[in-house]
C-alpha cells in the first residue's frame, strides 16, 4: 500500500476523508484506507464510502462511483463512530444477527422474519410454538454472551436470487422478502451496485476456524465481529403481526439495546427504569386519575373524578382562549353517512385507520369519525360567506376514533377514541400567513402555560408520495408556513414527505423531564379539501372564490397531551392543575373545627381542598398527602388555631411555619389565579 501523494501506477486509487487524502492498491479495504489516511479518531465501526454506508473489511473500490460535483477523482471514505445514530445503528443491527443465532441454537425449527435496528434498541421477529417467557430471554441472552466470546465474523457475501431461495428454502419469511423484492412490492437487502437488482446481499457469522454458524439475507453494513459489539441487554417480548397485518400469522418480537459502552448503556436503562416508573398507566392508576378496563378495550380509558378535574382544566383554558382569539365554537355528531368520508377522500387515504362501516338503515351505511374536519367543513357552508367573514374560525372538542393497530395502542398516548381540541380556519391567499403565524403563537402561548417551555423542535412536513392536488398548490402551501415560522423568528426543519395527504403541516414537540421528544401541536395548510367540498365566498368582486383551511390541534389530543403530563410532571401537578390542591391535616381531633375552618377559607377562594380526619398518625397523614403529590400540605393544631396561622409542608418548596391564613389563602388564590407552573420534576 502506498500513501503518496501521487498515484504509484495507473491501478492505484486515489482516496480522501476531509482534508487528508492518499494513495492506495486495488482491493483495499475501508478500514485500511481510514488508516492510510490517519482518519480514525474514534471507536469506528463502519465506513462511508462516496456516501454508501459500507463494511469496514470491504473493499472500497466496490464502492457507488464518486458525485462529480464532489471530488470525481477520488473515492471518498469517511469512518462512521459508535457514539452517533449511524454508529448506534450498526452496532444494534449487528447485534439482532447476533441474538437471532441464538434463538435458532435455543430453539431448533424456529423461522426467523425480521430484526431492524430502531431508535434506543432493536428487535427480532420470530415463528416458534409458544411465545418467549422472561425464563426464555435470560437463555438467550446468557447465549448470546456465549456467543459473542467466539469473536465471530460478520461476513458479507453477494448470491444470486434462485441461491438465495435454495438457501432459505425452509424459511418462508425470507422467502416472501425474496418475492416481493423481484416483484417491486418492497425494497430489501438488494445490492443494487452489485447485479442491479439481480443479487441479494447475505451476511454471514461466520467463527474463526471458518465455520458458517448463522446466515441472513441483509443489506448491511455490520460491525467486523461480534467482540466489537460492547454492551446489550435484552428488554422484552411481545406478539406483532407479520408486516404489521392482522391478517398475517401472529410472530414473536423480542426487543433489546445495545450501545457503544457500558457507562451509555446503563445511562439508557436507567432511562428506562425512570420511565417506567412514570408511566401513565401506573400513575393513573395510583393517583386515582385514569382507569383501562378490560372491558373497554385496548386504546381506550375512562378518566376518574381526579383526572377529570386536570382535563376540565385543560378544557377550560383552551375555551377562554379560543374564545379570546376569535374563534367560534361547534358541535358535531360522532358518526356521518359513508359518502361524507368518499367526499373527503379518508376511504381512500385513511381507510386502514377507520373503524368498519355501520349498516344502521338501508339507505346508507354509517362511519364513526377519525377527523372533525369535515364536519367543519359542513358547518362553513350551512350558508354563503362573504370575504367580509373571513377569516372564518370554527373550534371543537371533538372525540374522534381511529382503528390504531393493537402492536401500536399505548394506554393514552396512541389511543384509539381521543378528544382533539380541532379548529379549522377558513381564510383567504392574502390572510393564510397570518392564521398559520397565530395558530403557532397560540401553541407557544400553550407550551408556557402548561409548564414545557419553547418547543424543542419544528418541522414542516412537505408533500407525501400519496397525495391530493396541484404541485405548484403545494409549493404555495409550503411556502406559507415557512414564512409564518420565519415571520415568528422559529428555527425548523424539514420533513421530506411527511405531510397530510390533503396538505403540508407544520409539527411542534415539545422536550419533557426526562428528555423525550413528544410531538403535540400541528397546524396544517389545506387547499384539497375546499376544492372536493365546493368551498367558496363571494369576493368583493362578487364572484365565488375558494378559500385555504387551515387545521390546527394545539394539544393535539387531549388524552396524549395529559398523558405527557402525567409523565413528565410524574403526577406532581403545578397547583393550578391539581386535582386537590391542598389537604388539611389537622394534629389531633381537638383542632378538626380549625381544619374546617381552613377549609372553608380555601374553598371560598375556590381551591380544591380535603380535610383528612382519619384516625391515622400525623406522619402517616402527611406521608398519604406527599404520596398523593398534593401540592400544599397544610397541617394545623392548637398553635395554628390560636394564632389564627398554618404550618406549610409544600411538594415543592421549603416548609413554613406561623404563616397567618389569610395571607396563606391570597397566596394560593393568586397561584391558582395566575397558573404559575413549576418546571415539570426532572429524574
């Protein structure tokens, strides 16, 4: 190998990582010309080359040619480090090839399906007779140990289709990959470089002394060997249809983590332990707040009188702001008529996510609701507008019912029957910056007030590969979120394709205590459902002209958005949300007549207030207070009653003694008053 400057014969190749560049024999390998050219300074774990994710012991030379625009006469080859997404990405793939050896030595006959790296982890889907049991997973995981001690080879190896097919003749998940690759349906582990289409790409563990132990179709790249693989832990099992389906056969999911290091793997359980313990389901469930029977079913709940107090706060703020911020408010009915939902193209685009159809008469057949939009639609033309009208700005709490598949329904967070705080905005080319600028001022003004502070990000989600309407329609809708954002000096991104089909959108997340990303607020530009509506006003010119809809959901749903609450506040409401927001703990029976009379002196301020009378100890009175996040404990005795005073043990804050009540009671009221949000409790 050589690392001159100029090409030592016509067959060397010219290499280059950022600045530095060499010179180098046919056949070198990613890793070697990373080497060459001194530019590892990092625990590496794969390459680029000319942009191509690829194996580090790959020749370079395989690689897609150069972009002439970039450098056309050299291969570019960039290391790719265990502590970034790309890195962690490789790591986790390679070590789902890893456990799905395992499982096949643990479980003979077992057909494996697939197994991608996603965000924090990775799974595995696989056909055995009985599902995985927590005894199964220490098994395989206490193998995979096992295994990764053999410092096994991932060995990347190109076969022809119908070898491919002999290869995994008794595995019919590979198989049906391998079809629907040659039909078009999917796009798999197809070396395009390598046979246009006509060779699959199949990695192989192979040990030391050259013995094939495991194989897979793939399209990589891996780490080099199973030793490079630091740290993984297996989470859990679950069922998951076959590509998501619920038709297809039910499979085995195994899921797992695996990380650059110990030190960030342990970082991440402990996440997950914080997480847990956070939970909304557990939460709801010990604070009396939220309840998932059975009954109901999955995706849906039922909140408690505790819960339901947080929700009727939630309600009311955002009724006294729509109402300040001219909106009018409607109600629709549940279900429409079938045709309603072929008008607005959801039977064509959203089917999957509707519930079936209802023969209630014979005149027409009845869906339950996934969107409110049309119905504000119906509502805009119960009579003519004129352009004096508009904006035109219609508001809702409306409940509405989306089929969420069972593998994706997550207590209130992906829920199949949720409330949408829904408004939709009816204005003209000229107003449609300015609505879509204030319906994000309006989700700022929300994030401030509900405790979450500046958004953690913004993105504009451009035009989806399945959608209504004229290019240069979308291009002015897009472009009119763009300038509201910018209008309102917001850094954002862009989300290629991940627009509504009848529109752009803008989403807003928002960061909670323990560092998750939730996504809330969206607002979204729609010119397509005016247009298959009819929608019009009469212009200053007398004429019919179509206006823009705008759609907005701050919240986004009602149930999600508590939920993230109760998560990342761990149940511990700032005051003004609080189910009870103060509890009276009176020392003795003797002072229960001054607890009263506290009492009495919060409610008139309309605080929330209970009175424990019960016959347990002080400690155990103020222990069930503190466990039930109450956010002012106040405890009172002959002292207190005297002195016309309480004692203050806050959740959050410093205790406080002889504070005189009435100022006590102005304090809270002005609490309340002014919905003063504590930062939610961090870990």
């Amino acid at each position: 190998m050589s690392s001159s400057a100029t090409p030592a014969s016509s067959t060397d190749l010219t290499i280059r990582s950022g600045d530095a560049t060499a010179v180098v024999e046919p056949g070198t390998t990613a890793l070697q010309a990373l080497k060459a050219m001194e530019a590892i300074k990092g625990q590496v774990v794969a390459a680029t080359v000319n942009g191509a994710p690829w194996d580090l012991d790959r020749p370079v030379t395989d690689g897609p040619p150069p972009n002439p625009a970039d450098h056309p006469d050299a291969v570019v080859v960039e290391p790719t480090y265990g502590p970034t997404d790309e890195g962690r990405a490789i790591l986790r793939h390679s070590t789902a090839h890893i456990m799905a050896q395992a499982v096949t030595d643990l479980f003979p006959g077992a057909k494996w399906a697939i197994g991608p790296p996603i965000e924090n982890g990775f799974y595995y889907d696989f056909e055995v007779d009985e599902p995985f049991t927590a005894e199964d997973l220490e098994r395989i995981e206490a193998r995979m140990g096992e295994l990764m001690k053999e410092r096994q080879s991932f060995v990347r190896e190109e076969v022809a289709k119908e070898d491919a097919r002999d290869e995994f003749a008794d595995q019919p998940y590979k198989l049906e990959i391998i079809d629907a690759v040659d039909s078009g349906e999917i796009v798999s582990p197809v070396d395009a470089a390598a046979g246009g289409g006509a060779t699959f790409t199949v990695y192989r563990n192979v040990r030391p002394d050259g013995d094939v132990a495991w194989s897979d179709l793939c399209r990589g790249p891996h780490v080099p060997s199973s030793e490079r693989i630091p740290a993984f832990k297996l989470l859990r099992s679950a069922g998951a249809y076959w590509r998501g389906r619920e038709d297809r056969p039910m499979l085995q999911r195994i899921y797992g983590t695996a990380w650059e290091s110990r030190k960030a793997m342990q970082a991440h359980l402990d996440h997950l332990e914080e997480a847990a313990k956070r939970d909304h389901r557990k939460l709801g469930r010990e604070l009396e707040l939220t309840h998932f029977p059975e009954e109901l079913g999955p995706g849906l709940s039922i909140f408690l009188p505790r819960g339901a107090i947080v929700r009727r706060e939630m309600e009311d703020w955002i009724r006294q702001e729509v109402a300040a911020r001219g909106y009018d408010t409607v109600y629709s009915p549940h279900i429409a008529k079938e045709d309603l939902w072929r008008i607005s193209g959801h039977l064509e685009n959203y089917a999957d996510l509707m519930y079936p159809g209802m023969e209630i008469d014979e005149a027409a057949r009845y869906r339950l609701k996934p969107m409110n939009c049309p119905f504000h639609i119906l509502a805009y033309k119960s009579r003519t507008r004129s352009y004096r009208e508009l904006p035109v700005r219609l508001s809702e709490l409306g409940t509405v019912y989306r089929y969420e598949k069972s593998g994706v329904v997550n207590g209130q967070l992906r829920a199949r029957g949720f409330t949408q705080d829904d408004s939709h905005i009816f204005c003209t080319a000229d107003q449609l910056v300015d609505e879509v600028a204030g319906c994000t001022e309006f989700a700022l003004d929300l994030y401030r007030v509900f405790g979450f502070g500046a958004p953690s990000r913004i993105a504009i989600s451009t035009r989806p590969e399945k959608s209504f309407g004229e290019p240069q329609d979308w291009d002015a809708a897009q472009q009119a979120l763009i300038d509201a954002v910018e209008r309102l000096d917001l850094d954002y991104e862009l989300d290629e394709g991940e627009g509504a089909f009848y529109g752009p959108k803008i989403d807003i997340h928002l960061r909670d205590a323990i560092g998750r990303e939730w996504q809330t607020t969206t607002v979204q530009v729609d010119f397509n459902l005016p247009e298959r509506f009819d929608v019009n006003y009469v212009g200053e010119d007398g004429e019919q002209h179509r206006p823009y809809m705008v759609h907005r959901a701050l919240f986004g749903s009602i149930e999600r958005f508590f939920a993230v609450m109760v998560e990342s506040f761990n149940g511990a409401f700032p005051t003004w949300l609080a189910p009870v927001q103060a509890t009276i703990v009176p020392i003795a029976s003797d002072f229960d007549d001054y607890a009263d009379e506290v009492a009495a002196a919060l409610r008139a301020e309309a605080v929330r207030v209970e009175v424990d009378v019960s016959d347990d100890t002080l400690g155990n009175k103020i222990r069930k207070s503190t466990t039930a996040k109450v956010p002012h404990t106040v405890i009172v005795g002959g002292n207190e009653r005297d002195d016309r005073t309480v004692a203050l043990r806050p959740y959050h804050g410093d205790q406080r003694k002889d504070v005189p009540l009435a100022d006590f009671v102005t304090e809270v009221a002005a609490e309340i008053a002014d919905r003063v949000t504590h930062p939610p409790d961090a870990a």
